[in-house]
C-alpha cells in the first residue's frame, strides 16, 4: 500500500493559489492583504523567502529534485523543476538585515498534528541560518497556545506585545524572538530537536538546502 510522504520545497508560482487557499484557512480575516498577486510579487523578492510541503506518495522518486541542490534551484530561477504537487503548508519570512521575520506558518486543517508545521518551522530556521541571520522573530496570537509552545520549544522567547494587532478581532499579538541562532547552545538545542522530529516523521523530507 502507498504512502505519503510530504517533502518541503522551495515555493514556486504554480503553488500560489493552494497557497492562498491556505492563508485564508488559517488566517480567517487577515488573508486579504496576502492575494495571490501579492505572493506572486513576494516570489521575486530577495528579501522573502517562501517554502511549500506538498503531498505525494512514497512510491514516487526523491532523486527528480534531490539532485538539483537547493543554492542553484533557488538563486538560478529554475521554478519548474518539480511538477505541481497537493500543497499542504507553507512557511515565510522577510529577511531584514540579519533577523528572519517569520510571515507566516500555516498548514491545511485535515493535515495539523502530524509533525508539518514543526517540519516547516526547521526548515525556515534552517534556511534563515544559511542566509546569515542572526535571529528569527515573528508574531503570534495570544490565544494560540500550540503555537506559542511550538515555539517555546524551539527555544523562542516572549519579547513584547502588540495590542489590538490582528484586524480581524483585535486580538493581541505575542511578539517571540530567538536568541542567536548561530551560537553553540542554540545549535545544540536545534540539532537535538531536528533529529527528533526527524525519527518521529521519516515520513517528511527536506530539499530546501
């Protein structure tokens, strides 16, 4: 019997509309100022960086794009070399200097709980190192306990508060910041936790690096 494997990727134009799709699952009332023309005009952005899991079943071969190394698929523009897939989750971030700004992690509702969102927030710690950041940030509602220990774990810490941040309701948001993520216990930390995750879900590879 086939399985499923979720492989996250480099995003490409192709995968705009699932992703908004998306967006506007997880984020009820804040999508509108993220439409796909927006995220078209993200992807030729250097200073964003957007990444897709998309589904696809265990039988289908990893070599297609697991040779072509993530530096050439991502600074060469080659966006067509791995075939539209059922995209469900995405991640992005604004480069800004030396922090990585975390836009956005959100995965499909059927697909939560099975290790994806935490596998795309490696990846963006993962990418965000290769692009010399020193730290990532983001913000996150103050009601959205998982999240925040998601974070937690991945050794985020509480730096501020945004009131009233989220248009749709007013909920304040909870602004997490790591600390360096180039340091020795940072690292420690995260190669710990990526390992884990790694046994936990042999089922999610990477090709972004």
């Amino acid at each position: 019997m086939l399985g499923k494997r979720y492989i996250i990727r480099p995003m490409k134009y192709e995968d705009v509309a699932e992703v908004v799709q998306i967006d506007r699952e997880a984020f009820p009332g804040e999508w509108v100022f993220r439409s796909q023309s927006a995220y078209k005009q993200d992807l030729n952005n250097p200073s964003v960086r957007y990444m897709v899991a998309y589904k696809t079943n265990s039988s289908e071969s990893e070599g297609q794009t697991s040779k072509v190394s993530w530096f050439k698929r991502l600074f060469s523009g080659e966006r067509h070399l791995v075939s539209p897939e059922n995209i469900v989750g995405f991640t992005g971030f604004w480069m800004m200097l030396r922090e990585a700004h975390i836009i956005a992690i959100a995965v499909r509702d059927r697909y939560r709980r099975l290790g994806i969102g935490e596998g795309l927030l490696i990846a963006t710690i993962e990418l965000a190192q290769i692009l010399n950041a020193n730290v990532v940030t983001l913000e996150v509602r103050a009601s959205n306990q998982i999240a925040q220990e998601l974070y937690r774990k991945y050794d985020f810490q509480v730096t501020g508060r945004r009131p009233r941040y989220y248009s749709s309701d007013g909920e304040d948001a909870i602004i997490m910041s790591t600390d360096d993520i180039t340091s020795v216990s940072f690292q420690a930390s995260f190669q710990r936790l990526k390992k884990a995750h790694a046994q936990a879900h042999p089922e999610i590879s990477y090709q972004v690096y």
